[in-house]
C-alpha cells in the first residue's frame, strides 16, 4: 500500500511514494524505466530515493541515500498529455537543467496534492 506523510502544513516540506520515470536527460530522450521512489519536497529540492517495496521499510538505511535531486528552480510543471504515459495521474515535470520526469500515483489525491505543492514550490522560487 501506498501513503503519504506530511511532516507540516507547509507545501516546501512533503514527502511520500511515488511512480517515477526519467524521460529526458541532458535535453535527449532516453527510455522509460518507472521505479516507485520515496520522494522528498525539501525547500526547492525534489529528492528521490529507490523505494523498497514495503510499506514501512523506507524507515531503513537504504532510504536515507537519495537515488537523484531535482532542482526545481526555473522548472515547470503540467499535467502529462496522453500520449506522454498510458498510466492516469501523470505529471510532467521539466526542470532548467534539460530535465524531464514523469510522476504518477495511482491514488488522485495523492497526485493532486504532489500537483499543487510543486506549482507553489516552482512558483514561490521563481525569482532565485
Ligand atoms: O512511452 P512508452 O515507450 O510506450 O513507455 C512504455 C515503455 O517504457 C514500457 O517499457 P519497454 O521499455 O519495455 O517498452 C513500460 O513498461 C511502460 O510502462 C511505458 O509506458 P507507460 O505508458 O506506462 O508510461
């Protein structure tokens, strides 16, 4: 199962399971390869980590390494045309350094509340 914990109210901190793929790397394509990531919204950092495939085992040491960073900073963020993923609830994130990420949970609210705290993260950090 899948959930999320919210360290505060604030949209700067989130954390939680997500479906992640890299879609574009240096500004070229490169092939999908989604992996379920425990994610972290820090400040204007999306952190990801490679999920264990356990409810509550991302509490273990693995966890604490994170796979990649983001910088959000100067990125944009919509909701992913069809033809980007056959999955429901994708979001397309692209960042300034010529990155593009797809994030998807199966659960809408999960997804919906991922959606609104990046837009405000990209929105509050826009003039950095
Ligand atoms: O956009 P694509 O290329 O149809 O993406 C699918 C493939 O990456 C596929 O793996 P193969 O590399 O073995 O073709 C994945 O299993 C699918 O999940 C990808 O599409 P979705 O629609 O799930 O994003």
């Amino acid at each position: 199962s899948t959930y999320v914990l919210d360290l505060n109210d604030k949209p700067s901190e989130k954390c939680g399971v997500l479906n992640v793929t890299k879609i574009t790397e240096n500004g070229k394509k490169i092939r999908k390869n989604w992996t379920s990531s425990w994610t972290v919204l820090q400040g204007s950092s999306l952190l990801f980590a490679k999920g264990q495939g356990g409810s509550t085992s991302w509490f273990g040491s693995n966890q604490s390494k994170p796979e990649f960073t983001v910088d959000l900073r100067g990125g944009s963020v919509e909701w992913a045309s069809k033809d980007k993923s056959s999955k429901k609830h994708v979001i397309e994130l692209k960042t300034r350094q010529g990155m593009e990420l797809l994030i998807q949970s199966e659960i809408d609210s999960v997804i919906n509340d991922w959606y609104r705290a990046l837009t405000e993260t990209i929105s509050t950090h826009a003039w950095e």
